[in-house]
C-alpha cells in the first residue's frame, strides 16, 4: 500500500478552472498518525480559500447594488428636479439679460462702456416694455400728486433766489381794447435794480407772459396755461432801463378776467443762463381796463405756475448702470381757440453738475391728455449717481411752422447729498422695477 493518497477535492461553487485545477487533485502524503491532521489542515485552507473568493467577488456587487429600487428610483427624481430648476434658472437669466439690453441698443451701450464717458442711449422700442408702462399710465389717474406740491420744485433755485436781494420796480401800462377785442401790454420802465457783484452793472430785460386759467373761480395755484409771450428789447449796463415796448393779444371779453400779466425781470448773460432779478404780477380780475391803467410794482421774489401734470416713471438697474425716464403721460390746459397744436419731451440728466447728452420723444398731437409711454434710457455710473437730477421740459410746437417751439415747462426730480425725492427714494427702494407717479409741470 503506498503511503500517498490522493484526495479529491471538489467544490459547487465555483466552475473556474483555475480554482478546480489548484483543489481539485491534492496528493497528500499521509501516515496513519497524521491522517486525520493533514487532512484536516488541507480541508480548512480549502475552506478558508472558497470563502475569501466569493466575499471578495460579492463585495463589488452589493457596492453597486446596495439601495432598493424605490430608493433608486427617488435619487433619479431628485437630479431630474434639480436640473430642470437649473435650466429654468438659465432660460431666466437669459430673458432677463435680453430684457435689460434690447438688440437694437447693446452695439450703443458696449461703445459707451468702451469709452468711459457719459453716452446716451437710444430709445427703446420693445413691446412688452410698452405694454407694461402702459398698463402702469392707466393705474395711475391724473391729480394724485396735486397735493405734494413740493416734489416737482426745483427747491435748490428757489432758495438761492430767497437769499438774493431783490429790489427795484416795475412800471407797466394795462388796456383792454373792447372795439377790437385786444389786450393791450405796455413795459414802461424799471427802477432801482439789483446790480451783479462782479461786474456791478446790469443788462436788464422784461418776459411778458399772459397767463390763463382753466377756470376763473380757482385759487392760486390752479392750473393754467400760457396764451402769449414777448421779450422787450435789452437795456445794457443800467439798472433804471427805460423800455416802452407795446405787445398786443386777442383775447375775448369774456376770458379777461381768468388772464395774469406776469412780468419777469431778467439780467441778460451772453454765455449762461439769464439771472433773474424778480417779477411782478397783474391779475386782471381786479381791474378796470376800459382805459390805459398805469402801474408801478415792487419786484417780489419770483414763484413758479402749474401749467399741467405728467405720469413719469423710473427704474434704476444697478448692475447694468442704467436709468430709465419713462415718459407715460402729459396733462395740460389747451385754450380751446388755440389751433391745431403738437407736444413732445426732452429729456435730461445731470449728475455731479456734469450734464449728459438729451433726447426728446416724439411729437403727439396735442389733447387734454397726450399720451406718449416712450422709455429713454441713460448710462449712469454707480460713483456718479450721489447727485443727480431729472429734468423733463415740455415742448408745444406747431407743425405748420418750423420755428414755433415754445415752453410750456418742466419737471425737476433731484437727488442731493442731504435731499432726495419722493420717486427718486421710490425708485432706489424698488430696484429693477418701474416706478410710476404723477409730477406737476410749472414755469
């Protein structure tokens, strides 16, 4: 008897040949003393062998397929929301940036950008824009803002002039002639005027406005419009000038008592604006023009008329740097023989007393309410909007005639270092939308 056994070894699971090739003929060589220890010891290495294998195998699957299918099923719900959220945040940003950079104005604002100046843009045409102003003209009636006077003044003007010393007088001439249905204006002469610091002369002139109201039984400060206008001649280096300039208008009898002759008296500046060295008013109510009345007035500190009302909006967009003047809305009071008359705006902001390029709307022909709901644009840096104002000037014009411009007023919208306007205040606590409200125009 030979003292080698062989020992079959097989096993069920696994059907590698590697692994039956090394188990599957094992000579063991055995005595009878170690028979069972050997066979024991092999036995054991083989059984320690199969587990390893197969747990080694195993680990890999479970590691893939460790979660229950409704777990699975969960997890995949979950990455299709979040990318759907992303794509909507996408698609968003996309409108969002198309919105504020319309096609037909971004070749405008990037030279802008690239030239570091102050550049206006043109204006904008999109659809939906206009739609959404419009929906805004008509939320907003005319009259809300009649009570707060103050926001459309431009208050900085006002007190400078509060501050001057006025002084002098005016001496004018009133007749109304009932043949022919005029009223007659005479500027006579000034007296005493205010001489400039600098120079310690003035060149004086008169602006004669004919100022009529809607209705003859409101109080002061009702709203009123400008029938005529003159200028009398210039008087230099005098501050007694002597003018005898004669204006005429046609006016009906009945209509005289709603008319203001207000005489503004203006030191004339080649080069800037005309300083003003007050004004003096003649309410015709209170008198009798059947013959020439002679009058002399003391110049007063100059005051501002209401000549109507316009529905502006404001949207300030801090990261483009873009401010748009919405111009929705004008209200005026259009005498009823005036003919066939046009309207439009001009626009413009002036920032740190550096005044950017203007832009002016369309015309409209002109009703009791013209409406425009035309948006203007401006490029504003974030370090140049501390000081800014918004001035919107109202034009009247007839078609007919080319050099027929003529002021019906203006609006101011400020924002100073230690004042701020209401809308202006409005508009930066709502960044990103339009903010709408009703300013009084004056002259």
């Amino acid at each position: 008897m030979s003292n080698t056994i062989l020992l079959t070894v097989y096993t069920g699971l696994y059907k590698s040949d590697s692994f039956l090739d090394k188990y599957e003929y094992q000579p063991i060589s055995i005595t009878p003393t170690k028979v069972t220890y050997v066979l024991h010891f092999q036995v054991c290495r083989l059984q320690k062998d199969m587990i390893f294998f197969p747990v080694l195998g195993l680990s890999f699957r479970e590691i893939l397929l460790s979660f229950s299918e409704e777990l699975e099923y969960s997890i995949l719900g979950i990455s299709v929301v979040l990318f759907l959220i992303a794509l909507c945040l996408l698609i968003w940003q996309i409108y969002h940036y198309c919105t504020r950079f319309p096609v037909s104005q971004r070749p405008a604002d990037i030279l802008s950008t690239r030239s570091g100046g102050f550049q206006y843009a043109t204006q904008t045409n999109d659809h939906k824009m206009e739609v959404h102003y419009e929906e805004l003209s008509h939320r907003l009636p005319p009259g809300i803002s009649c009570t707060n006077l103050g926001s459309s003044l431009d208050l900085a003007s006002m007190a400078e002039l509060e501050e001057e010393n006025i002084q002098g007088s005016l001496r004018f001439s009133l007749f109304y002639d009932q043949l022919q249905s005029k009223l007659v204006v005479t500027v006579l002469d000034a007296q005493d005027l205010a001489k400039r610091d600098f120079s310690h002369s003035v060149d004086p002139l008169v602006w004669v406005r004919l100022l009529w109201a809607e209705r003859e039984d409101e109080e002061q400060g009702s709203m009123q419009c400008v029938l005529d206008e003159w200028q009398t001649r210039l008087v230099k280096k005098s501050c007694s000038p002597v003018f005898g300039d004669q204006f005429s208008c046609t006016l009906a009898e009945e209509e005289v008592p709603r008319v203001t002759v207000r005489f503004e008296v203006r030191d004339f500046d080649k080069y800037s604006r005309h300083g003003i060295l007050g004004e003096a008013r003649a309410p015709l109510n209170s008198l009798k023009l059947s013959y020439p009345l002679e009058l002399r007035e003391d110049l007063q500190v100059p005051r501002k008329d209401m000549v109507g009302e316009a529905l502006l909006s404001l949207k300030y967009m801090p990261t483009s740097q873009r401010l748009e003047v919405g111009v929705l809305k004008v209200r005026t009071v259009c005498h009823p023989n005036k003919t066939e008359r046009a309207l439009y705006a001009k626009t413009s902001v002036t920032c740190n007393h550096c005044k950017l390029r203007h832009q002016r709307t369309e015309q409209k022909k002109r009703w009791e309410v013209t409406v425009f709901n035309e948006v203007l644009t401006f490029v504003l840096p974030d370090q140049q909007i501390r000081e800014c104002t918004i001035i919107v000037s109202v034009y009247e014009i007839q078609p007919s005639k080319k050099s027929s411009k003529h002021l019906i007023g203006h609006i101011h919208i400020k924002k100073g270092k230690t004042f701020e306007n209401e809308h202006w205040k409005l508009m930066m606590q709502s960044l990103r939308q339009p903010i709408a409200k009703w300013h009084l125009i004056f002259i």
